[in-house]
C-alpha cells in the first residue's frame, strides 16, 4: 500500500530535519518510492531586499510503500 509522509522544516535545522527523517525510515521500514521537496524564500517583499537573516520553510514529500496488514 502505498503512503505519503510529509516533513517540515526551515532551512537554517536542515541537520536535525536530515536526523529525523533517516531515523523515520529506518524504524518504520518503509519502501521509499520518491522523494520531493521544496524551499521556500522568506522575509523581504518584491519592493525591499531579502533579509538575508531569515529562514526559509522547508517541505519534504516522502511517497513509500509498505505491506498491508494481515487481517
């Protein structure tokens, strides 16, 4: 069966997000399928600068399979 499993984040706890992420793979012992992501710039509007200070979020789309429960 197939699951989708989401991860967020921002990209200045890159390092932790990574941790959380392999230690969820390697308890639930899902097949990972794909993975996506995404990053997204914060802070500043089109009229100002970027504050160079401010994190950006991060969202990560695991797409894994795993084996349906025996009923």
């Amino acid at each position: 069966m197939q699951q989708v499993k989401l991860f967020k984040s921002v990209d200045t706890e890159l390092p932790e997000m990574e941790k959380q992420i392999n230690r969820w793979m390697r308890k639930s012992g899902a097949r990972i399928l794909s993975i996506d992501s995404n990053m997204t710039a914060q802070g500043g509007t089109k009229d100002g600068p970027l504050n160079s200070f401010a994190a950006g979020d991060v969202l990560l789309i695991v797409l894994y399979e795993i084996d349906t429960p025996a009923s």
